[in-house]
C-alpha cells in the first residue's frame, strides 16, 4: 500500500475503500491553481496503485461552490508564458498569457480518467 502525500490544496480521506477527494481553496471558490493542477496529477497517479480504493468522491471545501474554473488572479498574472513540467515530463500551461484561451483546461487533469487511473 503506498502512502499519499500531504497536499496544500486537497484534503484526501480514505475509508471503507472509498477515497475522499476535496478540492480545498475554498477563499477563491476552490478555483483551479498551478499548485492544485499539479497535486490533482499526483493523487490520480498514486491512486492507480492503490488496490483497495474503489470509489473516488470529488467534493469542493466550503457552501458556497464546488469549483469556478481557473483561478484568474493567479493565472492572468503570468505572461511568462513557461510551463509547469511535471513528475512524467509533461508540461501543463496554468497561466500563460493575458486572456483565459491561453490556459490548458484545469479538467483535463481534475479526473482520473486523462491520467489512466486504473485498469482499461
């Protein structure tokens, strides 16, 4: 069984082979950061080892909102136009450019799906 790290942005929880996924920036509405693309990333592949996890529950901190998007105000905040390069090599673009169609898509790593957590 292998441990799952600490997290700034989520909160994660196991029990009863359910694992408890909470997006946790609830101040902004649990929009989407650099920090947060890259800890979603991490867990969905730590998950693919962990057998005894068959249900994952995404939830958002707070009762205002699940999750709003990107997170604008750190996003637009980065014209350097650089990637995040994570553990496999891939860059992921958060904030690279001055309007919001300059950012990948939070989604497509917000689920397990795009990162092949489990058996096909």
């Amino acid at each position: 069984m292998s441990a799952i790290p600490a997290f700034e942005t989520l909160d994660y929880r196991e029990d009863d082979g359910v694992a408890w996924v909470t997006l946790d920036r609830p101040e902004v509405y649990n929009a989407f950061n650099a920090t947060m693309q890259r800890e979603l990333r991490t867990l969905w592949r730590a998950l693919r080892r962990r057998d005894e996890v068959r249900c994952i529950v995404l939830t958002g901190a707070g009762d205002k909102a699940f999750c709003t998007g990107i997170d604008r105000n750190e996003a637009l905040g980065d014209t350097s136009g650089d990637a995040t390069v994570g553990e496999d090599g891939e860059s992921v673009h958060v904030g690279a450019g001055e309007t919001p169609f300059m950012f990948d898509d939070p989604g497509e790593i917000s689920a397990p799906r795009p990162v092949t957590c489990g058996s096909p």
